[in-house]
C-alpha cells in the first residue's frame, strides 16, 4: 500500500510512513529499511519517535470477561462453540523428584 503525506509538516512525514507501514502494512523493520534506504536501527528510532510524539499510540485492552473472550474467539474462527479456562494466580506446588519429566530430545520416563 502506498502512504501519501504532506511535504511541509516539519519531518512527520518520515514518521508516519515508517509507522504506517510497519503497524498498517506489517513490514518488517529490516523490510522499510530496505525500501526506504535506511538501517534497520533508523526505522527502530524513528518508530520510537512516532509513539513519543503520539502519532503511533499502543493500547492493551485484555478481554473483560472470559465469556466474551469465549465469544469474540467463537465468531473470530467461526467455531460452533468456544471454550476459555483462567488461568489460576495461585503459585505452582513444587514438583517431586519422582515426576515424571519430559523433553523435546526425550520420551516421559
């Protein structure tokens, strides 16, 4: 996709191409080093310049219930029904020395 910005708007211009199109485009930072003819450490720069002078703004919103998480992945992936378990805070009991352990190179003993 191709941004168009104003010439005359006191070096924004370059911020908010590099933010459009790693944030709307979802280029890689090596990717509009290259098209742009910069290095990758100047794409870095310039997106932390965008979100400090609040032309990219992030925002979190975790889901407010698992209901509607359950809901929201439902009609996401167009499944018959969705079903979300919480995690437990509570911390994890110490694992005893007869458990079993497993790993990637390895089989449960």
């Amino acid at each position: 996709m191709l941004h168009e910005v104003p010439e005359d708007d006191g070096g924004h211009a370059s911020l908010l191409a590099v933010a459009r199109l790693y944030y709307e485009d979802d280029l890689s930072q090596q990717q509009i080093a290259d098209r742009l003819g910069v290095s990758r450490s100047t794409v870095s720069r310039l997106l932390q310049l965008a979100r400090e002078q609040g032309i990219v703004h992030i925002e979190i919103r975790p889901p407010t219930s698992v209901s509607q998480l359950s809901a929201w992945l439902q009609g996401a992936l167009k499944l018959r029904k969705a079903v979300v378990v919480p995690r437990r805070r509570a911390a994890a009991a110490p694992r005893s020395s007869s458990a079993p352990r497993c790993r990637r190179s390895s089989s449960c003993t």
